[in-house]
C-alpha cells in the first residue's frame, strides 16, 4: 500500500515513517514539505493514502487536498494535524478529505486510519467524529428537511448502502453485509455520492445523519 506523507516539519514525516516502516504492509513512496510538492508527489506516484498537514507553506493542506481529489480522485486524502478545531475539520471534508486524524492520537490509529481510507471507507479520529456528527452537521453542512429530500431520490438498495457507508464500513464490509461483490458495492457508492450531489463517503456518512437515517 503506497502512502505519500506531506509536512512541512521533517521531524513530524521522519516519526510517520518510523511508524509506517514498521508496518510491512505499507511503503512510504514520497515524502513533502509542503502542499504543492505533495500534488506533484501524488501525481507522480498515485499512492492509495495521502497524509496531508494542513498549515504548510506555498499551498496549505485543505488547497492540497482539493487539488488531489481533481488530479487523482482514486487517492485518499487523510488530513493529519496538530489543530482540532471546528473550521478546519468542516474545511478539511469539503474540500474532499476521506479522514482527519490529530497528530496527538495513539500510533496505531494512523495505520487503522490508512487501511481504512485505502479500503475506501472515512475515518474520523474518534475524539472528533462526534463533534462532526452532532455539533457540525446540523448547523454547518446542511438541514434535515433537505437532506430528507436528496436521500428520498435514492433507490432503496443505495439508501442500505448509504447507512453502512454512515456506519463506516469499507466497500468489503458493505458487500459482506448486504451479499454483494465489492464491485457492485463500489458502484452503488459512486451512484449514490453522485445523486447526492456529495464529493465522499463522510459528507455522505454526515448527510446520512442530518436525514435520520442513522
């Protein structure tokens, strides 16, 4: 699995590849000091995981990101940061990030974080996915009676997809789930996060939640 670690601290990407080396199933591919070197390493590269701070010089992480979601949409984008607060995680999911973890979590939430956006599923920190869920979606992303609406367009096999992607399992857990090929799985996902009119699987997951699905 090719991960592309992006920092403008070398201490910060030497600790996240001591971390990784010791994964045998990951390989650091690249590594960047700053936004606009992890596009072009990304574009280089086309790793599963992009590890992407978000205060850096020349191009900040959240125009990073964006930037990698045009240019290569099948790389995830796991934002990993020392700041927790409210604005940059709402930042960090529109501008397409599958994760965003704190530079301050235990060592082995990284790798779960990885595998996790590799598979193709979200992954929130879990001291900040509850805030995302109950204080920011409401308020920040969206209302209940509009997302009653998108949700109403989806057939009923994309809405049991939609609330196991709001769950947080991985394309192979959803097909585990519901009996289906991890393909077939894929393709309701890109349908539904198309008709949603959403850019990935958290704006889905928070979507999910504001329609009360979840």
């Amino acid at each position: 699995m090719k991960v592309v670690i992006a920092d403008d601290e070398a201490m910060i990407r030497a600790g996240i590849r001591a971390i990784l080396d010791n994964d045998g199933g990951i390989e650091v591919v690249a590594e960047a000091g700053d936004g606009a070197a992890a596009v072009e390493s990304v574009r280089r590269h086309r790793p599963a995981v992009v590890l992407l701070d978000i205060r850096m010089p020349t191009m900040d992480g959240l125009t990073a990101a964006a930037e990698i979601r045009r240019v290569a949409p099948a790389t995830g984008v796991l934002v990993l940061t020392t700041f927790g607060e409210d604005d940059y995680i709402v930042r960090a999911i529109a501008a397409g990030a599958a994760g965003f973890l704190l530079k301050s979590s235990d060592p082995r939430e990284l790798t779960t974080a990885i595998r996790a956006v590799a598979g193709g599923a979200a992954y929130l920190s879990p001291r900040v996915a509850h805030r995302v869920i109950t204080d920011l979606a409401g308020p920040r992303l969206g209302s209940g009676a509009a997302a009653r609406g998108r949700v109403q367009a989806l057939t009923d096999r994309e809405r049991e997809v939609l609330i196991l992607v709001g769950k947080g399992l991985s394309n192979a857990e959803i097909g585990r789930r519901l009996f289906l090929v991890e393909g077939t799985v894929k393709a309701y996902v890109s349908s539904l996060l198309s008709r949603l009119g959403v850019r990935n699987r958290v704006q889905a997951a928070i979507l999910a939640y504001e329609a009360g699905l979840l």
